[in-house]
C-alpha cells in the first residue's frame, strides 16, 4: 500500500507527514494475513504458538509467535499482574471470542483460567460469569461495559473480582464507572495488542499509564 502511494518512511521529518501515510484499514490486515504475508519468511508455523486477537473488530486475527516470543509476552503480562496482586491461587475470567492457548500449570490447578466468548448471548455470558467466582477479571471495554451492563439491569451480586483488567481498547471512564458500579473493583488500563504484547500499564494510582 505504501509503495503504491509512493511513501516511504525516511519522508517523515515531522508530526505534519503523517497525514501523508496512506491508511490501512483491518479488512485490509485481514486479506494479508491470508495471504501469509504477516510471516517473516522461512517461519514454521508448526513449531510456533499462537495467539488470536480480541475480537473487538468483529473477527479474531490469529498472530503466530515464536516460543521465545511468547515467553517474554507471558513474562510481562505476569508482571503487570503480580504488580496489582495476582496469586497462583486466583481464578481469571477471561472475555476473547476465543479461547487463548492453555498453559501447563493450569492442568495442575495453578493459575486456573475460564474463557468466556463474547460471541455468545449476554445471558450466557452473565451466567457463566456468575458461576466462576472470579478472582480476576479481563476483557476489552466493549466485552467489560456489556457485563457489567447485564449485571446491573438483572440486580445480580456476583462474588466480588479483587481485580479487574481492562485490555485491547481504550478504558473510558462511562465503563470504569459501570464497572465499579456493577462489580465493586476499580479496572485497570492495560495498553497493548496481540502482535506486540503490553506496551503500559496503569498503577494503583490510576493517573496515567
């Protein structure tokens, strides 16, 4: 795309350039990725993890990582969560419109995850919410305001998350309020993206990232 528009990153010399980078839309990832033009050459993907993005965008893009990669990705996302007091001993929610990888510990208990699909109805979203108990919870904003939405309009009181994590979309402080409101726990921003990992992060004091 940007060959074709005849742009080429040494011509940004300033902020006025950008608005010379020709836009790249998601169908237009999408059609890449298809295409395995995403993959660095010569990458073997039987030997690779992967991961799928969100969803948020309406259809999940699967991201192939090398097992270091996805080593380092681990180690920062446990970082950030040992940061806001996250124990072994916690079960996470997880809202991803699929299900991610499963990690060895979690077959022994440790680390117990429960991957909830927002492709599924609100109504099975909000009782398999309710049923799991959640020590910590994590979604996008969108997947976030939803629950805490159904939750308040059905005057549920679910066992109260001691954390809960905002990922893959701004937070925007109508979800922060409904979140606080509607499961009793102030989230935490987490900035980042399934290609490159957590790239920030909010601390205890919620005043930036």
């Amino acid at each position: 795309v940007w060959n074709d528009a005849g742009f080429h990153p040494s011509q940004v010399s300033g902020v006025s350039d950008l608005t010379r980078l020709p836009i790249i839309t998601a169908a237009m990832v999408r059609e890449a990725a298809q295409r395995a033009e995403l993959l660095a050459h010569g990458v073997d993907t039987g030997l690779c993890p992967h991961l799928d993005s969100s969803g948020s965008a309406a259809r999940a893009l699967r991201i192939w990582k090398r097992p270091l990669e996805e080593r380092v990705r681990r180690a920062i996302g446990l970082r950030i969560w040992f940061e806001h007091g996250f124990s072994w001993r916690d079960v996470t929610v997880q809202f991803q419109i699929k299900p991610g990888p499963p990690h060895p510990l979690q077959r022994l208990g440790i680390g117990r995850k429960v991957w909830i699909s927002t492709a599924q109805p609100i109504q099975a979203q909000v009782q398999a919410f309710v049923a799991a108990k959640a020590d910590v919870v994590v979604g996008t904003a969108t997947a976030l305001r939803t629950i805490a939405g159904a939750i308040q309009d059905a005057g549920l009181s679910p066992k109260r998350p001691r954390i809960v994590f905002c990922a893959g979309e701004l937070l925007d402080p109508e979800t922060r309020r409904l979140v606080n409101t509607a499961l009793h726990a102030d989230p935490i921003a987490l900035y980042g993206q399934t290609e490159v990992g957590y790239v920030a992060w909010e601390c205890d004091r919620r005043a930036g990232l």
